[in-house]
C-alpha cells in the first residue's frame, strides 16, 4: 500500500514537473501520443513501428527547404522506404510541387499548416517508416509544432555567413525544445554551394558556435533542382545518375545514420 502511494506520488510530481516545463517553454511535450512518444524518447528510432520524423526547417525563405524536402522524401520513397511528406508552409509549395507532376507519385504529399502537427502526425504516419516535414519561412508556433514533431531537424544553409547567422531564431527554438527533448537531433546542411569552391572559413566560424554540427555531405547550386521542381519531379528521377542525385543520395545516408 506505501508502495503504491508513494508511486502514485512520483508520478504526480512527474507531471507536474512536465506541465511547469511546457508552460516555461511553450512546447507540449507529452500531451499527445503520450506513450509512443515516451518510448520513442527512450529508445530513438530503434522502436520499431514507429516512423523516423525530419524536419527540414529555417525561419529564412529561399534556403531550400522545399527542395531538400521533397528531393530527400524521393530519395527515401526510391530506396523503398515509406515515405510520408508534410507540407507545413502556408505556401503550400511542396503541394504546387506534386501538383505539378504528370506520373504517379512517389509518395503522399499531405498538408498541414497548422501548430496541431505534432498532435496531427501520429495519426496520419501509421504504415510510413519517414515522414518529412517541409517547414514555415517562420519561428512559429507552427515551427515548434514541427520541432515537437521532429526526432531531427534539419537546417538549410546557403554558404555564407549571413546565412548561418539568420538561422539564429530557429536554433533557439531547437535549444529550447531540447532541454526536454533528450533525443532530438539537429543538423545543418549546406545547400547552393557553388562548384568546387570550399566552404568559406567565415561559414566554418559562423557555424562552430552553434549547438549542432554541420552535415558533411551538401548540396550544390544546379539548375537541374528547379528545372526538374517545375515539372513536380525530383532530380533523382530527372537525371537519377547525375551529380545532384549523388548528393542527395549522400545527405539522406548521412541523415538516417546521424
Ligand atoms: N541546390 C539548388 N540549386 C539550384 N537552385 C536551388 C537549389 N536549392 C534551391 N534552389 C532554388 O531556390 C529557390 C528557393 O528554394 P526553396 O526550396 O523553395 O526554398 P524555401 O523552401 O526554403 O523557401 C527555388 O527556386 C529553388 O528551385
Ligand atoms: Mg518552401
């Protein structure tokens, strides 16, 4: 019987720890999906049945978001994952982009531009083994939905320093998510990159003091990424053994191993 009351005690302070830790940070942390989160928390993706969560996010527009988005959920659908793409930008491009496609599609494009998405997700992600999010152009309460959603974030830089430091909102909101979310991942990868100049030593410094490390594998400017978007295909299916594809072939590797 003591047992049991001082159990029932431990969980109650559990919760009341959660609830003051939601408040303070604005993050819903066990509220939905509780259980499966909970064990997700505990044993990362390893727990089987349960999809692997990226979101591609920056507050800045034009950094590739949607490019990343739907060339890595191609990646992923191609090497016969079941793959799953969010779009959460109220621009709705990753739905222009598969609207825009004459063949069958890879995967399912859903829309939910909505600071519901972590309560929506688990719903919508029974069968897929990835979902992707395709983030806002903004540090919303519809970005920390895709943060709380997330088991890794992916952040998309230009290769500048202006770049890195624009990402600055978005890290916060990572920061502040991860002091309850012991198991969320992030990640910066380099889009746009130009031929075969290096990485600036400038980006190199910008990004050293943030709380995440760079992907080595990046992705470099080529016309191939829009000509192919205007046709709502992916450039592994527009040009499957050209350089592009290789890239992204490489990111998404990385990524599942990060
Ligand atoms: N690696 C790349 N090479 C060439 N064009 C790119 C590349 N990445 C993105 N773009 C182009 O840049 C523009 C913005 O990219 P987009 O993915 O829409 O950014 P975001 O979703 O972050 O706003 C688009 O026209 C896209 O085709
Ligand atoms: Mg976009």
């Amino acid at each position: 019987m003591l047992l049991v009351c001082a159990l029932m005690r431990a969980i109650l302070h559990l919760q009341i720890v959660v609830s003051f830790a939601e408040r303070l940070t604005g993050f819903q942390l066990l509220s939905t999906g509780r259980s499966s989160r909970f064990r997700r928390l505990k044993e990362g993706f390893a727990f089987q049945g349960l999809p692997m969560i990226i979101a591609i996010l920056n507050q800045k527009g034009g950094v590739g978001k949607t490019t990343l988005s739907v060339n890595l959920a191609a990646a992923l659908a191609l090497s016969g994952k079941r793959t799953l793409l969010v779009d959460a930008d109220p621009q709705a491009s990753a739905l222009d982009w598969q609207a825009a496609r004459k063949g069958e599609s890879l995967f399912p494009v859903v829309g939910i531009a909505k600071p519901t998405l972590h309560k929506d997700i688990p719903g919508l992600a029974g069968g897929y083994e990835h979902v992707v999010i395709d983030g806002p152009p903004r540090a919303n309460d519809l970005a920390k939905s895709a943060i709380m959603a997330a088991d890794l974030i992916v952040v998309p830089v230009q290769p500048s320093p202006y770049d890195v430091w624009a990402a600055e909102e978005i890290i916060k909101l990572y920061q502040e998510a991860s002091l309850f979310k012991e198991h969320l991942k992030a990640v910066f990868a380099i889009n746009r990159k130009i031929g075969n100049t290096a990485i600036g030593r400038d980006v190199g410094a910008a990004l050293k003091s943030y709380p995440f490390p760079l992907a080595v594998s990046f992705i470099s400017q080529r016309v191939v990424f829009a000509e192919s978007a205007a046709s709502g295909l992916s450039v592994l299916e527009a040009e499957p053994k050209g350089p592009a594809a290789k890239e992204i072939r490489s990111l998404m590797q990385e990524l599942l191993e990060f």
